[in-house]
C-alpha cells in the first residue's frame, strides 16, 4: 500500500472538496476510507495499492474535474 499527498491549485468552494473526494473514492484500487481533502491547505491524501492504480491515474482523475494537480508525493504507508 502506498500513501499518496497529493497538492492542488487553490480550492476555492466547499464543494470542490466533495468533487474530488467522491472521484478519488471511486477509482479502483484506493482505500476509500483513506481519503481525505483538506480544504485549507488544498491537498489530497489518500492511501491506495499500486498495483491496481498508479498515482498517475489518481492525478489525472482529479486534472479532469478541472483541478490542476501541482505536485504529488508518495511514501510507503
């Protein structure tokens, strides 16, 4: 399992926050009960196995809701 942190262009609606959250939950191969969105910093954390999904894929599922991904780390969990 991998931890991914992922940073956002500023977010700029509470309901952005929830976009994403349900796009990340949805993919395959993410922990669902991982995810979390921090509205104040603009990140993205979520845990997910790399075998299934790549971090990638997880940036690009949020690049497509319209939010540009400016950096992604990722750390063993």
């Amino acid at each position: 399992m991998q931890k991914a942190t992922i940073q956002l262009e500023t977010l700029s609606c509470p309901s952005c926050l929830q976009k994403i959250e349900n796009a990340v939950k949805g993919l395959d191969g993410v922990e669902k009960d991982s995810v979390t969105v921090l509205f104040n910093s603009s990140k993205v954390r979520a845990n997910f196995d790399s075998e299934s999904i790549t971090i990638k894929d997880i940036e690009n599922a949020i690049g497509d809701l319209g939010y540009p991904v400016i950096k992604s780390k990722v750390t063993s969990a």
